[in-house]
C-alpha cells in the first residue's frame, strides 16, 4: 500500500498559495493598492470556496450526518482535515485483520504477445485511499487552474507594470507556477487511468520528468504571452480570454445538443435535475478554464456515461497547439508593433524575447512528442494502430494516382492483366476507407 504522498502534496501547495496570498494583500492593503488586493483575495478565496464544495460533493457528505466536518469546510480547514483522515487510514492498515476484502482485475500492460487479465485484493483501508487519491486529484486540478494560474497572470502583470519583484510577490508567482504544473501533470495522469481503465497504469520517473518539463514550457510561455499583451493593450486582453473560454465552455454544450442524446441522470442519485445541470456547468466551467492555459488532455462529452470522450486523437490535439502557435505568434507580432516607451528603450531585445517565447512554446511540443514516443505508459496500445491508419492513408492516395494513370480499357467492363474488376475495386476502396476509420480510431493517444 502506497503512502498519501500526492495528497499531502497538494495539501501543502494549497496551504502554501492561499498563507501567501493573504500575506501579499495585506502588503498591497498597506501600501494603498485596493484593486491589486481585491484581485489576489479573489482569485484565492473563490477557488479554495470551490474546493471546499468538490471535496463534500466527492465525499458525499451532504447526505451523511457530519456537522462537524461541515464547519470544517465552511472554515477552509477541509483539505487539512481530508490529509488528517488519509494518514490515519494508512497508518491504521494492517494492524487489524481486515474482514471485508473486494477483488479487483486489471489487465498488465503486454510486452510481448496479449495483455494478461490480474486478480488483486483490495482492503477496505486501501479502498478509502484510493477514495482519497481520486478527490484530491481532482481538486489539485481545480485549484491550479481556477486558482493558480488566474493569480500567477495577475502578479506577473504587475511585475511587469511596478518593474520590479517584491520578495513576497515573487513567492507567490514561483507556488502559483509550481501548483499549475503539478495541476497539469495530474490532469494528464487521470486522462491516462480514465482512458485506460481496464489495465493496470504505472507511471515511470522518466514520464513524470517529460509531463513536468512539457507542462511547464507550456503554461510558462502561455502566461507570459497573455502578461505582454495585456502590458501593451491593457483591457484588449479581456476579450482575448474571454473568447477562449467562451469556445471552450460551449463546445461539450452544442456537441450535446446536435448528438440528442437525453440529459446525463447518473451522476448522483441525490442530485435534482438542477443539481446536475449546475454539476455539469461546473465541470464544462473548469474544462473551459484548463483549455485557456494549456492542453485538457481529455475531451468532455456530456452524451457519454462517464462524460469524458476516450476516443482522444492526434487531429485533436494538432489541431490545438497548432491554432495555439497561431494565437501566441500573432499575439506577440501586436506586442511589438504597438509596443509601449518601456517597451521602445528595449526595442533591441523584443526581438529576442518574442524568439525566446516561441522557442519555449517549441520546448513544449518537442517533449510532448518524447513523452508519447517513449515515455508513455500505454504507447504499446496506440503505436500499432497509428502506424496502421498511416499506412491506410498511403494506401488511399496511391488508388486514385494509379487509376488516373491507367488509359480505359476497349471492351469497357474488361479487366487487363493486373488491373481488377470494377466491382472489386470498389470493394478494396470501401474495405480500405474502413480500414483507415478502424485504424484512426485504434490509434489515439491519451
């Protein structure tokens, strides 16, 4: 049994960001800043309130009688007292014969030949921390990109306007940064259990290492393009972010309603079809929010039982960092074209910033490639596949070349010698058209 160590992780970078937070608005209240402190306040008390509701949604506690951890709640005192609770189930296993024991299969991951199907038991002990894994997993999620990254945009806007990094902000700026990324690693890890979910997951440190370096890029070059841009166009930034996360908010809405599927009643047994409307804008909401900074890694789909699309592919997600390039360049191009006097003192620098931006964001692609070639815990499932529909494609572009090559034959339905009948062509066309949707669908990524 594994020790709670992710969840006192992200215990200590909530309590950390939020000790900060209150710590830099008294400084910005002191010095008379009353919108910097209204700001840093907002973006660390809201998301923790957040917090605190996911944890009692996960825990369902609002059908169980615990007053007492309700207050906790309602104090901001819940993840502690969640990480107090995972410690003593996992110090109190195995000192007591645990009478009621689950069995769970799940298959290994294959090296050679067919994935083979294991049998585990698991202790009730076991299965609260993986309660408690799960609910904190997400709410890490919640906290780095409700949270998190709106504040680290926020306190590196005004470095850039004050010129200058006071200690306190600058402690701030560098838990901010550290819970986005570890939020981003833990998106992509759920994406792979939750994709993959009938094997058996581990993780290696070379994967971990290639998530952290890929996230960090990401978020960090993305930050500080919206940071220069709102530098140089002030409010023109708003519609920005407000755009991307107007289209990511609506997405799974207009693909649930043109798929007419009926409306999602699984979620909860206790919740009232208001209830769950609220539940699924809440999680479109973070869906929209993580898709503003970064790749979600998963695709949200509101017909699906278990609302989360497993069929992932790579036009997906080319497509994002494609548009996302695209943004980030034309971002920049107006930064320095209407760039401000702070900016014109360094105007032989800008050049090279922006060139250093977009390597950052090329850093970022680059150890996404390597994490999905070698890293992956998966990659034996999809590689086959992918070399498969890639094949399938070639196949497709030299039918109709060799076709248009070919002068038509005088007796009109007669085959010459290598060429097949009109209704056999046809047939290997369909079989591979299917072939290549079958191959497309096999080869996705997490």
């Amino acid at each position: 049994m594994r020790a709670p160590s992710s969840i006192f992780l992200s215990v200590c970078l909530f309590t950390a960001e939020t000790t900060a937070a209150l710590y830099l608005s008294s400084t910005y209240k002191s010095a008379g800043d009353q919108v910097w402190q209204t700001l840093t306040l907002l973006f660390s008390l809201v998301p923790s309130m957040l917090v605190q509701l996911a944890l009692i949604f996960f825990y369902r506690d609002l059908g169980r009688d615990r007053p007492f951890i309700l207050l906790l709640h309602m104090l901001q005192f819940g993840p502690i007292v969640r990480c107090l609770e995972a410690f003593w189930t996992y110090g109190s296993a195995g000192r007591v014969e645990d009478p009621y024991v689950s069995i769970t299969r799940k298959k290994q991951m294959p090296r050679r030949g067919e994935p083979e199907e294991v049998e585990r038991q698991v202790g009730r002990a076991e299965g609260k921390l993986v309660t408690h894994r799960a609910a904190f997993a997400r709410t890490a999620v919640m906290q780095a990109f409700l949270g998190s990254a709106p504040q680290l945009t926020l306190q590196l806007y005004i470095c850039v306007l004050q010129r200058g990094v006071s200690v306190g902000r600058g402690t701030l700026m560098a838990i901010s940064l550290l819970s986005v990324v570890y939020g981003a690693v833990r998106c992509n890890i759920l994406a792979i259990k939750i994709k993959y979910d009938d094997y058996h997951v581990s993780m290696s440190p070379p994967a971990y290492l290639c998530i952290f370096l890929w996230r960090s890029c990401e978020i960090a070059s993305r930050v500080a393009v919206l940071v220069l841009f709102s530098s140089v166009l002030k409010i023109w930034v708003l519609p920005v972010v407000a755009l991307n996360f107007l289209a990511f908010f609506f997405q799974p809405w207009i693909l649930f309603w043109r798929s007419r599927s009926p409306f999602p009643r699984n979620i909860e047994k206790t919740l009232t079809r208001v209830g769950t409307a609220v539940v699924l804008c809440m999680l479109t909401f973070l869906y929209a929010g993580i898709n503003v900074f970064c790749w979600s890694a998963v695709q949200v789909e509101l017909g699906d039982p278990d609302l989360i699309n497993k069929s992932h592919n790579w036009y997906r997600m080319a497509a994002y960092y494609m548009l996302r390039l695209a943004e980030n360049a034309s971002l920049l191009l107006v930064c320095y074209v209407y760039r401000s006097d702070f900016y014109q003192l360094a105007s032989a620098s800008a050049p090279l910033l922006v060139l250093e931006l977009l390597g950052l964001y090329a850093a970022c692609v680059f150890f996404m490639l390597l994490f999905y070639r070698f890293c992956h815990p998966c990659r034996r499932l999809f590689a086959s596949g992918a070399g498969r529909s890639f094949r399938d494609c070639c196949s497709l572009v030299r039918l109709p070349r060799a076709r248009a090559g070919r002068r038509p034959s005088r007796g009109g339905g007669a085959a010459g010698p290598g060429r097949l009948p009109p209704s056999r062509r046809s047939g290997l066309e369909s079989g591979l058209e299917s072939g290549l949707e079958s191959g497309l669908e096999s080869g996705e990524p997490a």
